[in-house]
C-alpha cells in the first residue's frame, strides 16, 4: 500500500523516528468509524449543550448560539485504541479554552465528564483539556462533521486516544473529583495516553 508517493512502513518508520506515531499503531488514510450505540436522531432547532457542576450557574446554549462563537481550524494526529493512526486530519470548532472562558469556573473545578446522546460519558482532567488544540469540534476536513464520527458536536483531544474525543456532545459536567466514564469503567485506561500505551486499566505506566 502506498500513501502520499511512499510506502506505509516507510511512512510509519519516519513518523516514529520524528515521535508522531505511538508505539504499536498503523497509519490509516480513512477515519474508521468506532461507536458506541446506535446512531442518536439530531434536531438542531432542539439541540443544546449545557454546562453544569463547578461553575458559577448552569448554562446552555443553542445550536444557533454555539456556531456563532469564534471558531479555530488546527491539523492533528489522532490515534484509536484500537491501533490505528490518522496523521493530518483538520478540525474546525471552538477551542475548548475558550469555551471555558465562558462558563465562569469555580476553583474546585478539576475535571471535565462529557455527556453524550446514547448516554455514552468519558473522562479528562481539566488540565488536559485546557491544551491549545483540544477543540469542541462540529467540521471535519473542511466539511461538517458526519454523522456517524459525532455531528453536530464532539470534543477533540489528540493527546489521548480517541475514545476520550466524545462524539454527539450534549453536556459538560466540570467536577471536583474524578468519575470514570463508560469505557473507562469497562476496563479501558483512565488516562489513556497513546504514547505510553495506556490502553487498558491493567496498562500500568
């Protein structure tokens, strides 16, 4: 298989030696698409996303509101549990920093649980998600974000493996302590850094 005029594994050799691809991935060029549940049926004119827990006031907004705010564009490489790489891929969205900015925090504030339709949650420390290119993201390659990879909304943090990018966003809970979400209860890493292999609970680095 040839990708961008060289082979795979010279693609994948380079990419290891530059410290872009994590130990025991393959680069793809596609963006597979990995669920839990059934596709959720998005109305736009109902859709919302809400804010609670350590803030100052419950919030939410909708989807009119939410696209209005400013948007950046970053171009990542994500990384599946499940072994393989996408290098390149481009996002648009809100900078989740941004965002945050917004939501009037309280100091006990140190975790981010995202909540998603189907009922799907997953985990980060907020200083994680602080990180300049983790993005509440709604386009994909310059397109809006299908369906099946999270439209309208899903958060987007390449540092960890993309089941911690939540698809279909409904709600941020900002926490004082630590709740596992739906794959970290079923034995996933609670941290889940591709670099250190953290991919099961048992994965100790």
């Amino acid at each position: 298989m040839r990708l961008f005029g060289k082979n795979r594994r010279e693609i994948e050799r380079e990419s290891r030696q530059a410290g872009r691809l994590p130990p025991g991935q393959s680069i793809t060029r596609k963006l597979p698409v990995m669920s839990f549940g059934p596709l959720p049926s998005i109305d736009l004119s109902t859709w919302d996303l809400c804010v609670f827990g350590e803030v100052a006031e419950s919030r939410c907004w909708n989807w009119e509101e939410f696209s209005a705010l400013p948007t950046v564009s970053v171009t990542v490489d994500i990384h599946c549990v499940t072994h393989w790489s996408r290098l390149d891929s481009q996002w648009e969205g809100v900078r989740f920093r941004d965002f945050v900015a917004l939501c009037d925090l309280k100091p006990s504030a140190q975790y981010v649980i995202a909540h998603c339709d189907g009922g799907y949650t997953t985990n980060l420390p907020l200083e994680v998600m602080l990180a300049d290119e983790v993005l509440l993201a709604y386009r994909y390659e310059g397109a809006p974000l299908p369906a099946e990879h999270g439209a309208p909304l899903r958060t987007l943090v390449p540092s960890r493996y993309f089941w911690k990018s939540a698809k279909h966003l409904r709600k941020l809970e900002f926490s004082e302590v630590d709740r596992p979400g739906f794959w970290e209860q079923g034995g996933y890493h609670n941290e889940g850094d591709p670099f250190k292999e953290q991919r099961f609970r048992r994965d100790r680095f």
